[in-house]
C-alpha cells in the first residue's frame, strides 16, 4: 500500500512559511501604520498562501515522480500565483474623480506574494532582500518625492475664452479628461459682454497629465462657442 504522504520531511516545510509568515507580517504592519485598505492580516495570509502553494507545487507530488510515464512541471501551480494574485490586487485599486487610488497597495499585495514564493522557492535571502527593499521604497522614497516636487515645474496651463451660457466649459471639461488630463482646479478671472450682447468669460484650467498641451489647446479651439485658448499662466488673451 502507497504511503498517503508525498514527503517524510513534512516539519521542515514549515520552517519556509514562518519565514514568509515573519517577512509579509512586517510588511502588513508598516502598511497598517499608514492607515491603508490593507494591512497587516491581509499581506500575511497572502505572503503565507504565497508560501504554501510554492511548497505545494514543489514538493506536493514527489511521490509521484516514480510512477511510469509520470512527468510534472514543479513550476505549474507557482505561476498561478502571479496571476492569480491580480485579482485581490485588482480590487484594491478604484477611481474617484479621475485620480487613482490604492495603486501602492496592489502592488505591495503582488511583492508580498513574490516574497511567500521565495520563501516556498527555498530562497530565504531573496526573500529578506525584497522585503528591505520594500521598506527602502515606501520609507525612503517619499521624502525624495516631496523633495522632487517642490522643485517640479509649474503644472501645464491652459486659458481661454468662450462664450458663456452655452454649455462650453463644460464640453471643454469632458475634452481635457478625455484626452487624459486631469483639471486640478479652474480660476474665473473675468466675464465681459460684446456689443452684440453676448457675455464671453475668460477662465485658466490648472491641469495634471502627460501629453501634448499644445494640441489639446488647438483642438479646444476648434470647439463651437471657444474663441481663444493659449498655454501658460502669462500668455494674455486680451485682442
């Protein structure tokens, strides 16, 4: 009668998913300090599951490997892991007025998995290597990043003048986030009235995005009820 057991070394198995227990709760904890969606239990028990099926998919089967035309792949079920895990990552990450959020913590879920991985993998130093990395990244990178930021260039803008009272700003609005910027913030400076007594307002969109400002200025321009648009705070447009 076959042994119901794939391995005699049961107990040492363990020792790699305390490791991953010990390395994906210290990542927890510095994610709970802040305040984030998720936290210390949720990275343990990924960087745990991480671990187990790694272990799973590398020595769950050794009893098999003496049958006849038997062949396994030991990497078969790790990598589903990093697929996998996209979809506990993938619902932490959600859209609220254009911006992105919880984009850090999805992929500080997917470093935890890499790291129970490694430790099932039999890589006990990779493993602690990435978990400093991570406390480097999400430590020591943020004063570097406000640092980056105060010194950064002034935001893309954009003013123009319309017509007002038909609907223009917001048509120019849905424009600028459906090329991908995002309006930081839209400062009224004055509404005068033709001879012809229509009221023309005169606005400056703050924007946040990468692209081409000066296309998107043009192609503002070619919008019914839009009569001028230039780029820059200082770019006047007065006739």
């Amino acid at each position: 009668m076959r042994s119901l057991w794939s391995t005699d070394d049961q107990w040492e198995l363990v020792l790699p998913v305390l490791l991953a227990l010990l390395l994906s709760s210290a990542i927890g904890i510095e994610r709970e300090a802040g305040a984030k969606s998720a936290g210390l239990r949720t990275h343990a028990l990924v960087g745990i599951g991480a671990a187990v099926f790694t272990l799973v998919s590398k020595y769950g089967f050794s009893d098999l490997l003496g049958l006849d035309h038997v062949a396994l792949d030991p990497s078969r079920i790790a990598a589903q892991i990093v697929s996998g895990i996209g979809f506990v990552g993938g619902g932490l990450i959600f859209v609220r007025r254009n911006a992105v959020r919880g984009l850090t913590t999805a992929v500080t879920i997917w470093l935890t998995a890499a790291v129970g991985m490694a430790c099932g993998a039999g890589l006990p130093v990779l493993a602690v290597a990435t978990t400093l990395g991570h406390f480097v990244v999400t430590r020591g990178l943020p004063p570097l990043a406000r640092l980056v930021a105060r010194n950064r260039r002034e935001p893309p803008t954009l003013r123009l003048s319309y017509t007002d009272g038909r609907g223009v700003l917001r048509e120019v609005l849905t424009t600028c986030t459906g090329r991908g910027w995002l309006v930081r913030h839209v400062e009224v400076h004055r509404e005068t009235v033709t001879d012809e007594g229509q009221r023309v307002a005169a606005v400056t969109l703050l924007l946040d995005g990468r692209g081409d400002l000066t296309d998107l200025a043009a192609e503002l321009a070619e919008l019914p009820g839009v009569q001028r648009t230039s780029t820059g705070r200082d770019d006047p447009l007065d006739e």
